[in-house]
C-alpha cells in the first residue's frame, strides 16, 4: 500500500498566519522537542472581562511559566453549557504561548460553525480541535435539541476548505473565492475501546481526519499505555508523520468512579484501577500523592514513546501542573519502560491491533494481531448481516450502482420523470418512502447515506446522525446514550463478513445536502444531485494493509 506522508514542515508551505503566538504551535512540534500543554475546562455563567476570575488566572499563571508549551480551551465537554472557549482565549491571547480552540459540533449547524470559525480567524486563533462533541447533558428547562448538522470530519473538510480558500456563489451566481485562512487543524482519536468493531471504526476515522486535513492528533483519556502506542503504530504503519499528544488526566477518587460507571462518554478506568483509586483514596492524603505519581508516570512514558508532547488535564493549580512535569523529569532515563508495562488497565478481553511485545508490554512496530488478519480472510457469522442487509445490498449492486443495465434503466426513467412529473412518479416516490421506512427506519432526508453505513439509516439509528465515522462515546459497542448498540459497530461487522471493513471509511467527506429533504433520494441519487455526486474532494486513504 502506498499513503502520502504529511508532515509539519509541508504545511510552511502554506502563507503564514497572522499572529506569531498562533505560528509558534507549528514550530514548538517542527522543533521536534516533548512539549507540555495544559487543558482548561471553561465553566457556565457570568465572568465580565475585568474580573474573570480562578480560571483565567490559572490560565494566567500557566502562561507565566516557561515549562507550559501551550494552552487548550474545550467546548463545553461532557455535553454540559459552558462559556465558549474564545472568551478564556482572549483573556489569554497576549501572552506569548500558543492557545489551541476547540470547535464542536453539537450546538452549530455548518453556518454557526462557519461563522465561529471566521470569527476564530479573525481574532488569530488558528489552532482548532474539531470533534463531534458530546450529546448535550443539560440546558435551561432541560436538556438541549442537539445540532451535529456536520462531525468532526466535515468539520476538519470545512476548515481545510477555508484553508485554501473557500468558494462560495457571488451576488451574479458567479463562484469566488475567498481569502484563505491559516487553520492548524487538529483531531480527536478515542483508542480505548474493548471490542474489535468498536475500536476498527477509530482508527479508520482517524485516517480519515487526516486525509481531510488534521495535522495534529489529541488521544481520548484512558490508562492503558499500550493503547496509547497503539495510536502511533498505526499512523506508522501508514507512513504518517503526524504529531500525537497524549492526554494525561490526574484522577481523584469522584472522577475515577464517574469513568468507571461510563457517565463521561470516552473516558476510561477499568475495575482494577478503580480498586487502587479506592485503596489509595482512603489514606490521610486521599490518595493525592498516587494520583499524582500516576499522572507523571504517563507523561514519562509518552515521552519515551516519542510522543509529541503530554496533554495535561484534570488539574486547578498552575502548582500541580507544574509538579506533575517536574517529578516526571525526575525519574530516571529508562525509567518509562517499567511505568509502561506497570500502567496497562484494559476492560476484559481488550481487543488490540497490534501483537505484544512480551519485552515491552507494549505493541510490536509492524506486527499485526495474528489473529485479526486470519479473521480478515475467515470472518465470523454475524447477527448482524441480516437478510434485509443482504437483500440490500443486492438491489444496490444491480440498480444503484453506476454502470450497471439497471442504473442506465432507472437513471432514464427519472430523467422522464423529473421533467414531466406525474401518477407513475408519485407512485414511485411513495413506494420509495413506504419500503424505505419500513426497512430502514427512512426520515425523508433525500440525502441517503444507506452505501455509505451498511445499509443504517444514520439518521435514525444514530444519536448524532454521524455519517462519517463513530463518535467516541460508546462503551462495549453501546451509545453512550445507552439506549442502542452504536450503528457503526454494527456497520463493521456486516463489511467484515464481506471482507469489506477495511474499506468502510475510504473516500470523500460525507456532507448531508439539507436543501434534499423531503425530496425522493432515489431520484437524487439517479440525478446526481446527492453528497455521492457532489461531495467534498479530499484524499482517499486506506485501511492498514495486511497483505
């Protein structure tokens, strides 16, 4: 297999930004030193600009001290309303450490993320993580109708467009082009998950992000070093230089218990770890001092693992902060071999991609798990490939795929139809509906995405209509609404059976055309008028190759 290899300094070709505070996040990683950034979680209410108080003067102290490479402001985490990450950003922004943003998807349709985003841009902030964002948790007189009008990936395509210089219909519908922004793109990645078809689907977006034009990748938060290498042996067997920050989380004994139960979507701490959060917990420091030595031992270990830098959470004092980095330089030169075979909590029967390194305890550069690639030849029965799937997929194959007798038939006919509507047309469209719902759970979109997710209707069966790829939310293969098995688990399994998964996330962005619904997606998609014709252009990238 081929890939093209994406580096930092590839992106200097590109014109400068506007703010040196902003370009130096590209030369702190280029610099090719470990770095240190520290999360700061926003909060909800008032906080005037004169007195905005305990969190911008921890941001304040952060950027006082030279050990604290940059700063990252979240977007309402957990789902719950915050105050938007550009107002710490201003606060904060003439100091001279880079400040990254984070853009989620769950309160803005595209125009709101558009706007948000030339906001961003024009106050120079031109680091952003896009994500997904959590499902809202909360709200005034309840909880919040959630957006996701766009994911993460259409998000990262969006900002890429931006990047190069969106084009957009002029007052005479002529096409212009708009100035280019300078957006330092970066991603999410959630390795911490028990089941194969929940942790395939990950690693597929992952690639998929980045063929989009994500150029730095943050991990999800779990203790387990071997799935936090997991994530640069990946990008390594694709040949890609990406830069990978791991997320160190110092715990306290109510945040280990509310990861533990599953209550915040993506963030893991298995029972054994829970037993020694409890143990420790229970001593006159209420367990500070092992919290804090388990925090540094991560830090060390993604050091040693060449990571790029150790993202830093789960802390209210520019102290702690700075005492976590400190004991972590304390250790000795080999000292991360040891923490990171001593820090592994997997759930039960974790699956990996990589074989071990009985030497390392961690996975072996190159090695894929012997016994996923014999399941790709010899792939197991699935309750999930079930006889609507392959009755499905049949009719797909000889009407609804390009080139076939069928499709030349069907696309004629409703050409006929589109310009002389009548009796036969409607018939066809209300049989369209009929069959679509009853099989699929149809909700009218005109913009089907059925080819694009085995044949379940994201829109129905997805909590965030997620057309790209999984959220990290899910928890052994559930929402983590906890109310349906996650639709791209299910998706995985019925393309492993058919020797397809590997493929399941190649191509273009999947961005929803609204101006279709209501409208027959049948004729859209024999019209050309759906996402499958018009989509965004952006590189395609594999699956790991196994041959």
């Amino acid at each position: 297999m081929q890939t093209a290899s994406v580096t930092i300094d590839a992106l200097e070709t590109r014109a400068e930004p506007t703010k040196a505070a902003q370009r130096s996040f590209r030369s702190l990683i280029a610099a090719g030193r470990f770095i240190h950034g520290a999360e700061l979680v926003s909060t909800r209410g008032y906080a005037p600009m004169k007195a905005p108080g305990a969190l911008a003067e921890l941001g304040e102290a952060l950027c006082a001290t030279r050990r604290m490479g940059w700063l990252s402001m979240t977007d309402s985490p957990g789902g719950h309303t915050m105050l938007p990450p550009d107002w710490l950003g201003r606060i904060l922004r003439g100091t001279d450490k880079p400040l990254v943003l984070h853009l989620a998807c769950k309160d803005l349709n595209r125009s709101g993320l558009e706007s948000t985003a030339w906001n961003y841009a024009s106050e120079g902030f031109e680091n952003v993580v896009a994500m997904t964002g959590d499902f809202p948790a909360g709200g005034f007189g309840g909880r919040a109708n959630p957006v996701f009008d766009l994911d993460s990936v259409g998000l990262i395509s969006m900002l890429d467009a931006m990047n190069r210089g969106l084009e957009v219909p002029g007052r005479g519908g002529e096409k212009r082009r708009l100035p280019p922004t300078h957006f330092f793109i970066g991603c999410v990645v959630s390795p911490f998950k028990r089941l194969e078809s929940e942790l395939m689907p990950q690693y597929f977006k992952l690639l998929r992000k980045i063929s989009c034009g994500a150029r730095f990748v943050y991990t999800q938060l779990g203790y387990d070093m071997r799935k936090f290498h997991e994530v640069k042996l990946l990008l390594e067997s694709h040949g890609l230089d990406i830069p990978v920050f791991g997320n160190v989380f110092m715990l306290n004994r109510t945040v280990a218990a509310m990861f533990n139960q599953n209550r915040v979507p993506g963030c893991v701490v298995n029972d054994r770890l829970m037993e020694m959060v409890e143990k420790y917990s229970g001593g006159m420091d209420k367990g500070r001092a092992f919290f804090l030595e388990l925090a540094a031992k991560q830090l060390a270990v993604f050091r040693g693992l060449g990571f790029a830098g150790g993202y830093l959470g789960g802390m209210s004092k520019a102290e702690t902060f700075l005492e976590v980095i400190e004991m972590a330089d304390g250790f000795g030169r080999g000292a991360w071999r040891e923490f990171a075979r001593e820090i592994q909590f997997p759930l039960k029967d974790e699956f990996y991609l990589f074989e071990q390194n009985y030497g390392t305890g961690l996975g072996e550069s190159g090695h894929f798990s012997r016994r996923y690639l014999a399941s790709l030849h010899h792939p197991a029965p699935s309750r999930h490939v079930t006889l609507n799937y392959r009755l499905s997929r049949f009719i797909h194959n000889k009407v609804f795929t390009p080139g076939t007798l069928g499709h030349r038939i069907m696309k004629r006919f409703y050409e006929h139809w589109d310009k002389s509507p009548g009796l036969l047309s409607r018939g066809m469209n209300a049989l369209e509906r009929l069959s679509k719902t009853m099989a699929f759970g149809c909700r009218g979109c005109g913009d089907c995405s059925l080819p694009d997710c085995a044949y379940l209707c994201p829109m129905a069966a997805c909590a965030k209509f997620t057309r790209n790829g999984p959220c990290g939310g899910s928890r052994d293969g559930t929402c983590e609404l906890h109310d349906k098995q996650c639709i791209w688990s299910r998706a995985y399994e019925r393309l492993k059976f058919y020797q397809e998964s590997e493929q399941m996330l190649q191509g273009p962005a999947v961005i929803p055309r609204n101006e279709l619904r209501g409208t027959s997606s049948w004729a859209n998609s024999f019209l050309g008028r759906d996402h499958h014709s018009c989509g965004c252009a952006v590189t395609k990238q594999r699956g790991p190759n196994k041959e």
